[in-house]
C-alpha cells in the first residue's frame, strides 16, 4: 500500500518531474491518500488556469477527471485522531499545516493496516519528517539547493488512473509569472 500526499497525486494530473513515477505508482498496489488531498489537487489544478497555464477547458477536464479517480483511492477522512496526530506533529516537525494532515493521515493508515505504507512525496520539507516519523520515502523530492526543471510542468488533458497522460498547454516558469506580475 502506498499513502501519496497531494504533491505527489497533483503529478497524476500536471506532466512535470516525476509525474512518470506517480502514473507507475498508482497503477501497482492500492493507493491511498487524505480526504485533504482531493481539495489540495483540485487548488492546484485551478491556480494553473488562473496563472495562464490551461484554458478553463483544460482545468474543467481535470477536475472531472480527479472526481472519477478518487473513488479508486482509499481515502483516509480527517477524524478527529488524525487531526490530534497533525497537531502533535506540528511541535515535533517544521511543517505546513497541510502537511501535517497529510503526514498524520499516512501515519494513522500505517497504524491501522498495521504493515509498512509508502510514503510518496515530492516537497523534501515533508519527506524528511516522514522519515523522522519511521515512514519509508518514496518519490523523488527536489532538493531546495536543486535548481527547478528546465522544462515547465504541462496540463494532462485526461487522466483517468488507467489511462495514459496526453500533454496540454504549458505552465510558465518562475521568471515569466514574475515578468507577468511586474506588468499588471
């Protein structure tokens, strides 16, 4: 069983770095995530439409396409163990609030399967604590001292989790939303 984080299912729907690895991932095994990271993804998908990165068509696709998917996963709800368990995280572990959930809802999955689950992740700041909590990272997070890809993540125009990613429009790099933010 594999727990993935919503930066690891966000590479399902949006070709970049390790998207590949994702597709594998949730193709073997049963996948699992928090009731969060159907929101998390969602957000994500709709910043890169407002950033200019998909037309409203694209992101309508995706969005459907996420709805269809997430009942393949086993979701993990946000139960009042899980956000006790975020809390206590938050004092032992330099993370985002988000984070915390998403870390304390692998931890509880692990606790009640009682076996090993697979933490998948791509923000370092996460699998570092997941490590430090005795989870095993897997995954392929970008180091903050690692420059950024030289290629811009791109839309999947359909992403069902049996079908394969067909590539859309493309995201803009950093310099270019900057440039973009000076002109407005």
């Amino acid at each position: 069983m594999r727990y993935f984080d919503a930066s690891a299912l966000a590479k399902r729907y949006v070709r970049e770095k390790g998207s590949a690895t994702v597709r594998r991932l949730l193709a073997s095994g049963v996948a699992a995530t928090s009731r969060l990271s159907e929101v998390e993804v969602a957000s994500a998908i709709a910043r890169r439409a407002r950033e200019g990165a998909m037309s409203v068509d694209q992101r309508d696709r995706l969005l459907a396409a996420l709805g269809e998917d997430v009942p393949a996963l086993a979701i993990v709800e946000l139960v009042p163990v899980v956000v006790a368990d975020a809390r206590s995280l938050l004092s032992r572990q330099v993370l985002r609030a988000a984070d915390s959930v998403q870390l304390a809802s692998a931890l509880y999955l692990q606790r009640e399967v009682a076996r090993p689950v697979e933490f998948v992740v791509f923000d370092e700041r996460l699998a570092r604590a997941a490590r430090a909590e005795g989870l095993t990272v897997v995954g392929v997070p970008r180091r903050a001292s690692q420059p950024t890809a030289a290629r811009a993540p791109r839309p999947v125009e359909r992403a069902g989790m049996d079908d394969a990613p067909v590539p859309g429009g493309r995201v803009p790099g950093r310099a270019a939303r900057r440039r973009r933010a000076r002109r407005r």
